[in-house]
C-alpha cells in the first residue's frame, strides 16, 4: 500500500504555466479521478504524480519519497501507469505484451521465472483476458487493447495505478467493464488508484473522490457531491450546467442548460 501526494505542484515550460500550487493526496483503497475542462493539466498532473516529467517547484512524492528520486525500475514496481495514447503496432500477442510488465522485476533480457508466468497468468484471469492470451494484439477491439494495457501495468504488482482517459474512444460496454475493473482494484485489492476522465458523469458513478482543475489549479477535492456543483461547474467550464440525481445510483448527474429545444421536441411542438 502505498499514498500518492502532490504538494505544492508547480509546472510549465517556455514561460506558460501549466500547473500551479497543486495539492492533492491519493489513498489506497480509493479511485481519485482528475476532471476539468481541455487544457487544465489533467494529464501533466498525472505524468508529474507519476514521476515522468519534472516540477518546476514543489514535489511528487510516493510514500514520501521524491518519485523523481527513485529508480526507474523501483518506480515501475510501485507505479503502474497506463498512457491514453500508445502505438497499436506491438507485433506481439496479448500474452507477450502482458508479460512485458515484469520487466521492472527481471530486465528486458532475463527469461521469465515461474513466479512471473504465475503473475502474468493470474494479471490474464484478473482483467477477463486468459480467452485472448494467444492473439495477436494488433487484432484486437480497442477496449481489449486497453484492459491488455491495464494488464501490463498490473503484471509490474504496482501498488499505485494511474491512468490516462482510459475510456477514449471505447462504447458503453467497454467503458462499463474497464471502469468497474479499475474500482474493483481499489476496493478488492486496495490499490492506489489514479485516474483522468474527460466525461464527468462516469467520474461520478466511479470515484470516491475527485479533483477539479481549471487552468492549472485546483478548484475542489472532495466526493462527486462535494465537486460537481451546479455553480462552480458553470463557472470553470463556462456553460450553464444543472445538476441532479441519478435515478438509479444518486450519484450526481451532469447536463449543459440548453438554450433551445432539442430538435425532437421541437418539431412535436
């Protein structure tokens, strides 16, 4: 088990501030998921926390040590991070590419021993995999390439789990099966779990808790109900918003005020 901690983040490049006095902690056992409108530094956050790029004041720490600090290869034990963008050439089975996550614990040269086929297979069974471990992965649908990403990164055994809009581009049913993965592994396997999402209503349903960003700073942390007001949605991402209950979970649900009638109505009206 390990804490994820942003303290007082600040990140830019050729002058232009990206991120500014960010604070934020992530506890195992909980789904954090960043939100904000495009641009906020969703993604820089994510990549800083994961010790990949560099502050420019302030600190990424990983149970209070320096991510930047660690060894790559220590890093990877403890970090497994799953990119949004990611070559789809991988000439490699799904197996292959699954096995390439314990490369952190033998290298990229030594064979693999039995505990890491044992990992790799019980990574397969965990993400509903084991059917798809002889293809191709260049074959696969575009959510089987990310639950085949998220298997890589688990078959690190990271204790911390970060995650890049992992649901881009994907149908519901993918979207349902990834996101209902990743918080069965906060809550069944008390990871550390980490993770930007564009669409504010899965946020919602998934999170424990979430962490608005508006041009580089934080608005609010808190549970869906805490951050997804009416107000200070309307305000960050510059439409009129309403929000209500979900009927089936009373999670809080999010919608744009429409100036007019939807075409549908209007033409019944």
């Amino acid at each position: 088990m390990i804490h994820l901690e942003a303290r007082a983040l600040h990140f830019g490049y050729n002058g232009h501030a990206v991120l500014q006095a960010v604070d934020l902690r992530a506890e195992p056992g909980e789904v954090l998921v960043i939100i904000g409108p495009n641009g906020a530094g969703k993604t820089t956050l994510l990549k800083l926390m994961a010790g990949i790029l560099r502050p420019r004041a302030g600190f990424a720490l990983v149970d209070g040590r320096d991510a930047r600090r660690l060894h790559a290869r220590e890093r990877a034990r403890a970090l497994g991070l799953v990119p949004q963008l990611e070559s789809q050439a991988w000439p490699l089975t799904v197996w292959q590419l699954v096995a390439l996550g314990r490369a952190p614990h033998r290298g990229w040269v030594m064979p693999l021993n039995e505990h890491d086929r044992a990992t790799v297979e019980r990574v397969l069974e965990r993400t509903s995999l084991t059917n798809l471990r002889d293809r191709p992965v260049a074959a696969l649908s575009g959510g089987e390439r990310q639950l085949v990403l998220i298997a890589r990164a688990l078959a690190q055994e990271p204790a911390a789990l970060l995650l890049d809009e992992p649901t881009s581009h994907l149908d519901l049913r993918h979207q349902a099966t990834l996101l209902g993965l990743v918080r069965s592994l906060a809550h069944d396997d008390n990871l550390t779990v980490v993770m930007t999402l564009h669409d504010v209503n899965q946020a919602a349903l998934y999170a424990d808790r979430m962490a608005l960003l508006d041009n580089g700073a934080l608005r609010a942390v808190g549970t869906p109900h805490d951050v997804l007001r009416a107000d200070l949605l309307s305000e960050v991402y510059g439409v009129p918003i309403t929000v209500s209950a979900h009927p089936l979970h009373g999670t809080p649900m999010v919608a744009p005020v429409l100036t007019s009638a939807p075409a549908a109505v209007a033409e019944e009206a």
